[in-house]
C-alpha cells in the first residue's frame, strides 16, 4: 500500500475557526477531496499544494512529498539453541533517508512484546532499515514464535514468524545428598524440539552400566507446546561412604540438539563422632558426644538400652540443644551431649544416638534419612559403700570399710568431717576380679571422733570419684544400775540386769539399755514408774536431784490400823460471811501411813464417791473434792445455798463428815503404805 508522506502546511495568518469555509488539497494542479491523501501508487517525488479558503480568499502554499511502499526484505530465520548459548535474530526492510522519516523496530514473542532492552541495532539508511534482536543467555522459557515489527512513520508492518526452540537442562541440581547406606535420588530435565533418542547417566565420567543393580533408571518425555520436555530419574541404593564426592551427570542426544548436564557432586552423611565406651566415676558428671555430618540440620534424639545388642528407648533428661561445628572449612557437624551421672549402685549402662534428617529440595535434592551410631557402653567406676559404726562408747576402736570398684585397680582416700586422713598406705586389697577393699581403723574413740567418715577411689585415667560417707556418734556407755532394795532389775542388754542394791563395777560399753523394775513379794514400788531407758550413754531419769541414777524403791505393803478423823471449818458466825463460791472447808483424814500414792486406788476417788451429800454440798466435779498429801486425806467442802441463815451449819458439817468416814470403804488397802518398813 502506498502512503505518502509530507511535512505540514502552515499558514501565518490569524483567522477565526469559523471564517475557514473550505480546505483542498491538490496534487500536480488536480483538486482532491478532504480525506485525502488517499491511495497514491508508488511514484517518485511529487508536488502537492494546500490550499485554505476564507471570506472569499484563497491561499495555496505548495509541498514536495516522496511516496514509498515500504516492504520487509529479510525475514528472521528459524533456529535450535541449545540452553545457557547466546543467538541473534535480524529483519530488514526498505530502506529510507533517515531525515525524512522516523523508523522504529520492535519485536514480539507468541504476540507479546519482547523486552525492548534486548534489541541490540536498529539501523535506518537508505538503502535498509535492520532491527537484530540479541539473547546472550538462552532458557527454555524464551522458546517459542518471534516477530520483527518496524514502524514507518505510523504505518508498522511485520516479518513472517520464526520458532525458536531451546534446548537445553531446565534443571539439575549441583549437589546430591544421602546417608550412607541407603537410596540416593537424583533428577535431570530437559526440554527440546524433537524427542530424546538416547539418556545415559555418568558416574566419574564413566557411563553406568544398566545391568548393575545397584541402580535404576526412569525416563519419562511429555509434551509443552511445540518442545518436548524429558525426565530422566537415576535411584542408587545402599550408597556407600566410599562414594563421597563422586560426580554424576547426564548426556541427552536427539535429532537436533546434544545436551550435557553440569556435574552433580554427590555428599554422603555418616556419622561423625560415635560415643564411645568409657569407664564414667560414680556421682560424678560425665558427659558423652555424638555428632552428624550435614547440612541440612538433623534432629538428634539419644536412646538408653539395656544391652548393646538391645532395642533402644528415647529419653530427654540431660540431654543440651544441638551445636553446630566446623571442624574444617567445608565440613559442617551437629553435635549433640549427654550428661550421665550414676549412684553408688549402678550398672553398667547402654547409650546412642539416632539422627533424623529431613527432605529438602533446592540447589541440591535430599530425601532425608535416618542415621544411627553405635551402641556404647558406659562402666560407673568409683566407691560403691561405705560401712562403719553408727554408734559407738568412748575408748572403743572404730572399724570403717569401703569398696570400690575394679578394674582399673583403685587408690583410697579417707576423710574425717571433710579434712583428709593421713594413711600409711592409699592401696586396698583386692577381694574379686571386679573389687577392691579397703579397711580404716581407729583406736580410743573420743566424743571429739564424732562425725562423718568418708572413702573415695582414686584412678590415675580418670580421677577421683565422689566422697560417700558414713556418721559416727561416740558416746559414753551407759552406767550400771543397782537394783531396789527388795527388788531386781530385768534389762536389755541381760548384762545390765542385776539384783544387787550397789551398783555393779563390771565394765560395760553398751550406749542403749532398757530396765524394768521388779519388786519382791509383799513389796510395791513407791511410786508407778517402773520402766527406765538409757540413750546415747544417759539415763532418763538423770538429773542434777537423781545424779546416780536411782530407780523406785520397793516399800512393804502394811494394812491400816486405825483413822482418826478431824476437822475444822474456814468460817465463823455471822453465817452470811460463808455465802462464798469456794473450797473453804474440808475433812482431814489421818493414817499413820504414807497415803499419798494410793489416791488415784482409793475407792472414794476413782469412784467420786468422796463427795458428800448433795442435800448440802454441791460440787462441779465431784473428783475435786479429795486429795492427799502424805499420810492425810484431805476433802474439800462447797456448801450449797439452802438460804437457811439460822442453823448454825457446823453441826451439819460434823454429821455430815462422821456418816462419810463410818461409810466409806477404803480399798483396796494395798496401796497405803506404811511410814517405815
């Protein structure tokens, strides 16, 4: 199609809009209509005039115009590019004087524009017009149908369209991770124009042979627009750790195109450090390590076993969160520590260690994998007891004991209340082939020798285990006692028991003791405390008034003969001045025995029969009412208010004692006891 093209008219002239009746155009002295221009054909230079029409005026102002019909004269030619290579795309058209016409390029991809960054020239001369279109590194996203686009002035027209196909691995990773022993899985992808005639895998750069079991290979291709896109997967199991840092890559062939992957170093994760077997001190902190290679970070769990062939149980005590280390500049580990602390009693214990990895998919593809250590076995060394008396009486020899365990065969030291024992020796005896013995004596024990008495085993690869101990107290004995007269003393231990009323000479280092007082026939204790008891060497009724110790006496048993009653009364007339709420009055009854031990046996007590008649007496507890002092039985008087003021109230009171002491029963008689035997 032909278009011309001209520069504007202008006209100089100040006129109104309005006054403009009539615009032409003409051409070599013809007259056009005003959607000129119109279709021209192709010719040369012409001459072309712009006329303008106003209030009878008429203005011409002529232009020379060149037409042309401008065409594109190379197309940009279809081409395969392999992935990562650089390509170039080049159309031409007519050419034009670049002063008289503006020309600009574009292209486009599947209808789309392409960024304009990457065309590179644009050149616009008579002769051509040229647009090149440059991608210094090819992916397979660019493949697909390009178009030049050049604008003359306007007017755009287009090349034909062109296919570019890139060949070439859209992905394949640069590294490859597995834990040794198991599977390792490794993908490649490829995209070309035409389907992939041979796929073969290479290990060091030595083809892998498709009989070795040792490896599988699936290759899968499907189609995206006008590209084929391949999936090779290579699965190669129990992965040895002799295989670290061997390579893999892929070569791919069709029609048209050859591809080669990049190398893939292949990483296998191994356990770095095992924990190991090792003989720990007892009550003493030990600390055990394990660590996994990576990354990626594993999660570290430690297993407790029962035996080293034993399936294993997970436990948290004791265990610190995960470190990272680098023990060189390309190898990273995770570490994990167990802190084990044993008893005395312990045995030999079972520990190890599980990493768990998780998948991960990125520069490098890990399906993740479980790696364990071995199990080891942790020997407790040190003091397992300590024996040695308690208790024991000033001037004894003291006999302390302590084991420790073998092999390795241990030294002892011993310590009193934490400062240490100077030894004559620190070796032991061996008693079996797992145990040494060491015995410590210590002759004429003090009160001073009190405290606490401690062994600890001392290796010379190891060190020192934890003091264990044992509390001495050392005491005096307890003294003899000397029997009651008309009694004996029935005691344990049996050699305290005597009947002898001086106190035995014989030497004794017991520091516990219980007696019992036994009296003889005819015989009652004085008072009820019959049974005695002897702790840390002091008797119980020790005392500054009971210095030797002295038991109960036993005192013949004597029937009364006689009473003799009185009394008196705490009031004198007028009787108003004994309206009183109190114990003002009382009987006394005399024995010519000792009376004040029978009390609680007394029948008028424990019956609260010593109360006298309630038509006159009144009592809040009737038990009040009597009570003893040596040979003397005292009841108490509470008159009750009767409000009879004219009766003098001590007549009452002496009948009223008399009839209580004829009818009173006194029993049982046992329990008065005479003045002197």
């Amino acid at each position: 199609m032909s278009r011309c093209y001209f520069r504007r008219c202008y006209f100089r002239q100040y006129v109104h809009v309005d006054k403009c009746i009539l615009q032409r155009w003409g051409r070599n002295a013809s007259t056009h209509t005003d959607d000129f221009p119109a279709a021209l054909g192709t010719f040369s230079t012409d001459t072309f005039s712009c006329r303008l029409s106003f209030d009878g005026d008429v203005i011409d102002k002529p232009h020379s115009l060149k037409v042309i019909s401008p065409v594109i004269t190379v197309n940009p030619s279809s081409t395969d590019v392999i992935t990562g290579s650089s390509f170039a795309l080049t159309c031409k058209g007519t050419g034009v004087v670049p002063s008289d016409m503006t020309v600009t390029s574009f292209w486009t991809k599947d209808n789309a524009n392409v960024n304009p960054t990457l065309i590179t020239d644009t050149s616009v001369t008579e002769p051509e017009v040229k647009s090149t279109l440059t991608v210094s590194f090819m992916q397979s996203s660019l493949s697909g149908e390009y178009k030049c686009g050049l604008n003359y002035g306007g007017a755009i027209i287009y090349s034909q369209p062109t296919t570019i196909n890139v060949a070439g691995v859209l992905s394949f990773p640069t590294h490859a991770l597995v834990v040794v022993g198991q599977a390792l899985t490794i993908s490649i992808v490829t995209v070309s124009d035409t389907s992939a005639k041979t796929t073969s895998w290479y290990k060091n750069n030595a083809a892998l042979s498709p009989s070795d079991p040792s490896y599988s290979i699936t290759t899968v291709e499907t189609t995206e627009s006008l590209s084929k896109i391949t999936t090779s997967t290579l699965i190669w199991t129990g992965v040895a750790i002799s295989n670290q840092d061997a390579t893999l890559h892929v070569e791919i062939s069709t029609d048209t195109s050859f591809l080669k992957s990049i190398n893939s170093l292949v990483n296998v994760l191994e356990v770095y450090t095992q924990p190991q077997d090792y003989r720990i001190l007892r009550r003493i902190d030990t600390y055990v390590y394990c660590s996994f290679e990576g990354p990626p970070q594993p999660s570290i769990t430690w297993l407790s076993h029962t035996s080293l062939d034993s399936a294993g149980t997970e436990i948290t005590n004791g265990v610190t969160q995960i470190t990272a280390l680098n023990p060189t500049a390309t190898l990273t580990v995770y570490q994990s520590r167990l802190t084990v602390n044993v008893d005395f009693t312990a045995s030999p214990s079972y520990w190890s260690c599980k990493a768990t990895y998780p998948s991960y998919t990125g520069k490098y593809i890990f399906t993740g994998g479980i790696l364990n250590t071995n199990v080891a076995c942790l020997t407790p060394i040190g003091v397992t007891a300590v024996t040695g008396p308690t208790t024991l009486t000033v001037g004894t020899t003291a006999t302390f004991t302590a084991k420790a365990d073998n092999p390795p065969e241990p030294q002892f030291g011993w310590k009193f209340n934490g400062y240490t024992i100077v030894l004559e020796s620190s070796a032991g005896s061996q008693l079996s082939s797992t145990e040494y013995e060491y015995v410590y004596t210590k002759s004429n024990m003090a009160v001073t020798d009190s405290g606490a008495y401690g062994a600890l085993a001392i290796y010379a690869d190891y060190g020192s285990s934890s003091l264990v101990t044992v509390n001495t107290n050392v005491v005096n004995a307890c003294p003899r006692l000397a029997a009651p007269l008309n009694g004996d003393l029935v005691c344990d231990p049996t050699s305290f028991s005597t009947s002898s009323s001086t106190i035995p000479t014989q030497a004794v280092t017991e520091t516990a003791v219980s007696c019992t007082v036994n009296c003889q026939e005819g015989y009652k204790l004085q008072t009820s405390q019959s049974a005695y008891t002897c702790t840390d060497g002091t008797w119980q009724q020790n005392s500054v008034f009971n210095p030797f110790n002295s038991v109960n006496k036993c005192l013949r048993v004597v029937l009364p003969t006689s009473y003799t009653l009185t009394f008196s009364v705490g009031y004198s007339l007028p009787w108003v001045a004994s309206c009183t709420d109190y114990y003002g009055d009382y009987l006394r009854l005399t024995f010519p025995y000792h009376v004040a031990n029978a009390n609680p046996s007394l029948s008028c007590v424990a019956d609260g029969d010593c109360a006298l008649d309630d038509s006159y007496f009144v009592y809040d507890n009737a038990f009040d009412a009597c009570y003893t002092t040596g040979n003397i039985i005292w009841l108490r008087v509470k008159y009750k208010q009767t409000q009879n003021l004219d009766t003098d109230r001590r007549l009452e009171t002496f009948t009223e004692f008399s009839n209580w002491a004829r009818s009173t029963t006194f029993s049982p008689y046992s329990a008065l006891i005479p003045l002197a035997s």
